[in-house]
C-alpha cells in the first residue's frame, strides 16, 4: 500500500476531484503519509521529533526513494516538523504524479485567466471511495486494524478528515479512532502527532 496515494484519496471527492482540505493542510497530511512510507519501509526512523535514517538500501518505489535522497543528502538529522514542512510545498503535485502515471487519476488541463491549471480526477470513482469509506467503516464497526491503516485514520485525525469519515458516527467510533491512534508504533504515532500540532499552527497562522 503506498500511503501517500491512499491518503491522496481519502483527501478528495471521488467524482469531482475537489480537495476536502485546504491547500496547506493537504499538503502536510500528504507528506507526512510519504514519511511513513520510509518508516513502513525501514528506511527511516523518529525518536523524539528527529528523523534518523535506519537504511540507505534504495526504496522499490521512485517518489519514496527521492524523499529518502533529500533526507540523507543532509549532513545533519532535521527535525520531523521541518521535513513536514518541506515536503508539503510539493506534495500534493508529487503524489499526483505519481498516480497519474500509475492510471491511479486521470490529469486534466484547463485554461483559466493568465495560467493553466491541472486538475487530477480519480480513474475510478468506486475505488477512489472505497479508500474512506473502508477506514470508516472500520472504525465505525470498531474492528481491528492494521498498521497502515491504523496510520492512515490517525493522518485524517491529524488533518481533520476524520470528521468526514465518521460523519454522524456517534461518540464510540471517535473514542475508537483515539485508542487505534494510540496504538502506532513509536514513529508513525510521532508523524501523526506532529502532523496534527503543524496542521494547527497552519489554520492559526491562516486566520491571523
């Protein structure tokens, strides 16, 4: 499962395309789902809001194996929320490439005044649903979980869209999705955090 197109996925409407997020909100959920695919990897670890890499072995995937270049390209270990911050410039552009060339969204190009825009639509709708609606319904059943799953429920936490998923779920489903967050492994429960705390200070510095 690559994390950052499920994420992609569950951060937009199946038929339109339309994010369900502000830009910069959006941009840090997804990268903060591409960190994690370097720790699912093993490529990289987060102790105390520092990103360590664990291995140089090249990742199997090309946008995973370029995360992991710009982050042994530097001399020192940054931390989690300055690469947070960094990948989210470029994110959402990133991981939609690389499901366009996947056959994951069709691209389309339109014209508007002075620029053109491209808007990336999911090839199949159902599937494209299916990304949400299967986290919901299984927090919603509160059912057991997997890691990545798991990982991308605490990411629409993080981001907010857990009020989409678990729209008029009632307090159980909410309760569960705290305890399934609560339940990470140490650095994908550290992703979250801190992608929650940017997130924040994102719409705090939004409204100011």
């Amino acid at each position: 499962m690559l994390l950052g197109d499920e994420f992609w996925l569950i951060a937009h409407q199946e038929h339109s395309g339309r994010p369900r997020l502000s830009t910069r909100v959006l941009g840090l959920g997804l990268a903060g789902a591409l960190l994690g695919e370097l720790v699912f990897c093993r490529s990289v670890t987060v102790v105390r809001g520092q990103v360590h890499v664990v291995s140089h072995a090249p990742p199997p995937d090309e946008l995973a194996h370029w995360v992991l270049g710009q982050v042994t390209a530097e001399a020192t270990a940054h931390t989690l929320r300055t690469w947070l911050v960094f990948l989210s410039r470029n994110a959402h552009e990133l991981v939609a490439q690389r499901m366009w060339h996947a056959g994951k969204v069709q691209r389309e190009t339109s014209r508007r005044v002075l620029k053109q825009v491209i808007t990336y639509l999911p090839a199949d709708a159902g599937q494209a649903a299916w990304a949400i609606a299967r986290l919901s319904n299984s927090l919603r059943r509160q059912a057991p979980m997997d890691q990545a799953d798991a990982f991308l429920a605490g990411l629409a936490l993080a981001t907010g869209l857990d009020q989409v998923m678990l729209d008029a779920a009632g307090r159980g489903p909410h309760q569960y999705l705290s305890h399934v967050v609560g339940g990470l492994v140490a650095p994908l429960h550290e992703i979250v955090v801190h992608t929650q705390a940017a997130v924040g200070d994102a719409v705090l510095s939004q409204r100011a």
